[in-house]
C-alpha cells in the first residue's frame, strides 16, 4: 500500500471516531433519532439485544435473513423497530439495511462445519459488511467475537472470529470488539449442552477437557456491554475481553449445575482417549445439540479462554453474575418457559421451491405425499390450539415410541434429533425449531407448515390445514410430502410409507379426541392428487 492511501485511511479513520462520538448525556427521547441495527437479529445474542436496545429509547433496524422469521419476534410489533431482510453475501441489501444507521451490531457466526467452509464464508460477510459500512457512512460497528486463548494450537472455529474481528477493525468505520468466552443463559448452546450431560449421565466419562480453565459470562452482563457501549465513548474503535467474575472449570461448572438443578451427586471421569472428534460425536448424541455445531465447539473447549485485561470493568462498572446464578436464572426461565431466544432459533430458512404443490413438471422431479383427513363438529379454536402444542414434551399424539426410535436413528447418524423440543410449549413462530422440524409457516387458526431438519435422502415437509365449512364444522387435514433424492430417497419412501397409514390415523384420532368435539368423518386417506398448498408468504 503506497505511503499517501495509508495516511488517506488514517485520516478517514480519524475522522470517523469523531463522527462516532454521541452527545453527552443523550436522554431517551434524543436516543430515537439514531438507528441503529443489528445484523443478526433472529439469532441467540441478536434477538434479546434488539430488546434491550429498543428499551434504552434507540431506534432499532433488526436484520435477518427471513422477513416472516423476523415479523413474528415480539419486538417487531415495537413502534421504533424496522425489521429488514437481508442477506450478508448480497452486496445491494447489505447497503439498504445499513443505509442511514448510526452503529451496527455484528452477530453473524457460521458454525456450521459440515456446511462447507465456514470461515471462508464468515471472512466474506465480514469483508462485504466493512465495504457497506465504509458506503453507507456508518459512523461505528460493534462486533462480538470469542476470548483468544494464548495457544498456537487454537481450534479452527476460534480462529475464524478472531479473523473477523481483525477484518471489521481493519476498515475505516470504527469497530468496538467485544470477546466473550461461554456464555450461561437459558436457551444458550453451552447452557444447553451442561444442562443434557448432567441431568441425562449420572455418571460421565469425559475427556480431559474437563478441567480446562474458561471464564463463563452470563448473557445479562453480554447484553449490557454491548448495549451500554453506545453510550461510552471509550469503548469506540478498541477491543475488550468480557468475562464473569470467576474462573472456572467445565467440571466445576457441570457441579454447580447438578447442585442447581437439585440433582443427585453425578461422578465425573475423566479419560484420555474421548479425543475431540469423539467428544463432539457424543455431544451430538446425548444432547440436541447436532454434531455439526458439536465439533466447532468441542474443538474451542480444548483450550483455555479466560480475560487478560479488564479494562471494560472501569469503563462500564457493573456487579457481575457468578455462573451459579447465571444457571439457577437460566434454570427458572426454562421452568417457566420464559426463553426469549434459542441457540437453535438461529440460521436461515430454506423454503423448497417444490412446496408449491409438487409439480413434477416445475421442480424436475417426482413429489411424493400422504394425506388423512378428518371432520369435528364445530371445534375449529380448540383443534388450532392443539395442533400449536405439538411436539417437545407433548408429543406427537400417537405413536410416540416410533417418533423416539426415528429421532434416536437421526441422532445416531449426527442429525438434530427430537431433542430440541421447543421454546414455548404452546406459542410457535415462523422459524421456530419444533424437535426435528422447523416451523416454515403459520397462519392463525388455518395452517402450520414444518419442514424436515433430520437427515433424509430428500426433503419433507408437514402440513396440517384447517376449514370450517359453511355448517361451522372444522376439517383438519394433515399432509406429508416428499422429494426424494436419487435412488436413496426412493427406497426411503416406501420403507416408510406404510407407517404412514398407523401415524398419521392415530395422529389425527389423537388431536380430534383431544378437543372432546364430536367426530363426523375420519380420518380417511386422501386419495389423488395432494391437497392445496401455497409457498409461505415472505
């Protein structure tokens, strides 16, 4: 780079951090006219943060990549709140969602290992997000990374965010880095991950990364740095490690969960030969975490990742939870299913075009389905709600243990399983996971549309439709539907289509006898073509 471009960056860059600086003492009311928007928004950290800040009195654009998942988050109905779909690869809505924002929270990761490389995809993003920023005139980015633990050997997945963080820093818009190492709350994925190895394995063989070192943070104290720095002008343009005020250990914190949680005495033991491949694999199968996500994080749990500086501490002073109370709160959320974000609620969702009805002729191939339907006398309210209560500890209304070996097979061979379950147990929203589906769309009192995240030799979908015919009388009527995928897929089917007939009629039975309404048909296989169906809106 030629000596007069790197003053030219430095003298922008300069500029930039006074631009950056807010009024002093900005009251609520003033707060509303800076946007600010947060890239990431349907995510575990980006979906309560959007909260926090609208609270605060900012105005917030929340982004993701689905509209319809973003439309049925609670802060969406909120009079100061924009939600845009986006998409960090697409140049030209990356610059809209940006476009006349004050800051941007970056709270976009690719842990997915099996998708691919990720790191080349995070190392894209990034570098298209930092051209937008420098386009749009953002005055300051805010990026949340991982602790970089002093290690050569570090995992491929630590590596990965400490590179984004060098990448948004290395623009001309001033990026504030926020490195956090586990981080305890209901609904987060290394919650979730203590919480199935202690309460399922009374007694746990596990590698010696138990007693690795970390400094687990609870995400109250995450959300309130990284809320509170846009009123700190210190924070602009540096990098902080955040950490909880204890150092701990992964047994230690499997210790204060069994003691939380009431548990009896679990006997942990380690051993040298669950190497990380092998851990991830049995992370994978005793929690509902999928092995995918597993291994990235089994692979950063091999190394120690505490704070070396806490200068944050002085800039932002703040009581910091311990980890027994950042699990005894995570644990009451969970009891009163009060989990506003999920780890599972991140990720986009892919609507297959064929949905529109399985024209063979559109999609070049051969859409299979199974279709029962069944007629209730007047009972349309309580047959909605529920079908919203299907599945995670209600079960699927008929059939349960087959559903469980199904979920076990999947998980066998590293997919979700039905151990996800659900956040609410009677509340769904549009990209919901819902055991080892995912909700692609609802429509109040009419329709529910699950689409398969198990792994399949194809792609599947569920359907369950409501009408109420003029009589006022209600006809459920449930669809499976599959695009088969080579030979594999084939065979796939019809091994399992005979199941079919047992399921889905005592599925139907179920829901119908549930409502305590009158049954007037049913349920009865129908035969032809597949029932209506229409792509969810966007």
């Amino acid at each position: 780079m030629s000596e007069s471009k790197q003053e030219g960056i430095v003298t922008e860059l300069s500029e930039n951090l006074s631009r950056a600086k807010l009024p002093d003492n900005l009251s609520r009311d003033k707060r509303a006219s800076y946007t600010v928007c947060v890239l990431g928004a349907t995510g575990y950290v980006g979906g309560r943060l959007v909260s926090q800040l609208l609270e605060k009195g900012w105005r917030v654009r929340a982004v993701g990549r689905s509209l319809s998942k973003l439309k049925c988050r609670p802060f969406a109905m909120h009079e100061r709140c924009e939600v845009v779909a986006a998409d960090l690869f697409d140049t030209a809505s990356l610059l809209t969602a940006l476009n006349g924002c004050y800051a941007a929270y970056y709270l976009v990761h690719s842990m997915q290992s099996g998708s691919g490389d990720f790191a080349a995809k995070d190392r894209m993003a990034a570098q298209n997000t930092v051209r937008a920023a420098q386009d749009t005139g953002l005055a300051r980015i805010i990026y949340l990374g991982g602790l970089i633990p002093d290690d050569p050997n570090i995992s491929h997945h630590l590596k990965s965010r400490a590179e984004v963080g060098e990448i948004l820093s290395g623009g001309t818009v001033p990026c504030t880095t926020f490195r956090a190492g586990v981080i305890i709350g209901s609904g987060s994925a290394s919650f979730e991950m203590i919480r199935y190895l202690v309460d399922r394995l009374p007694v746990m063989i596990t590698p010696k990364w138990v007693q690795t070192e970390t400094q687990p943070i609870s995400i109250r104290d995450v959300l309130f740095y990284l809320s509170g720095c846009l009123e700190h002008p210190e924070t602009i343009g540096d990098a902080f490690d955040i950490g909880g005020p204890y150092i701990e250990t992964y047994e230690r914190l499997f210790r204060v969960y069994q003691e939380e949680a009431g548990l009896r005495r679990r006997l942990i033991i380690p051993v040298p030969f669950l190497t990380p491949k092998l851990s991830s694999y049995w992370l994978g199968f005793v929690s509902p975490i999928p092995v995918a996500l597993a291994r990235p994080l089994v692979m950063g749990l091999r190394n120690r990742v505490v704070c070396k500086d806490y200068r944050i501490r002085e800039i932002m002073p703040r009581k910091l939870s311990s980890c027994r109370l950042a699990i005894s709160r995570a644990l009451d959320k969970v009891a009163q299913h009060l989990v506003d974000s999920c780890w599972s609620d991140a990720g986009s969702i892919n609507t297959p075009e064929w949905a529109i009805c399985g024209d063979a002729g559109y999609t070049g191939g051969t859409v299979f389905h199974t279709a029962y339907r069944i007629k209730l006398q007047i009972c349309s309210e309580k047959l909605w709600s529920n079908i919203l209560a299907i599945g995670g500890d209600n079960g699927w209304y008929g059939w349960d243990a087959l559903w469980s070996v199904r979920g076990w097979l999947d998980k066998f061979i590293g997919g979700v399983g039905l151990r996800r379950g659900r956040r609410h147990p009677t509340l769904i929203a549009v990209g919901d996971a819902l055991d080892f589906w995912r909700v692609l769309d609802v429509q109040a009192d009419k329709r529910l549309l699950l689409i398969a995240e198990m792994k399949l030799p194809g792609e599947a979908l569920l359907e369950f439709t409501l009408e109420e015919e003029k009589t006022g009388d209600t006809v459920l009527t449930m669809t499976a539907r599959f695009l088969p995928r080579g030979v594999a897929g084939l065979l796939y089917w019809w091994s399992v289509y005979p199941f079919h007939s047992v399921v889905f009629k005592s599925m139907a039975k179920a829901l119908a006898e549930k409502t305590a309404c009158k049954i007037l048909e049913g349920p009865t296989l129908v035969k032809g073509a597949a029932p209506k169906c229409h792509l969810p809106k966007a």
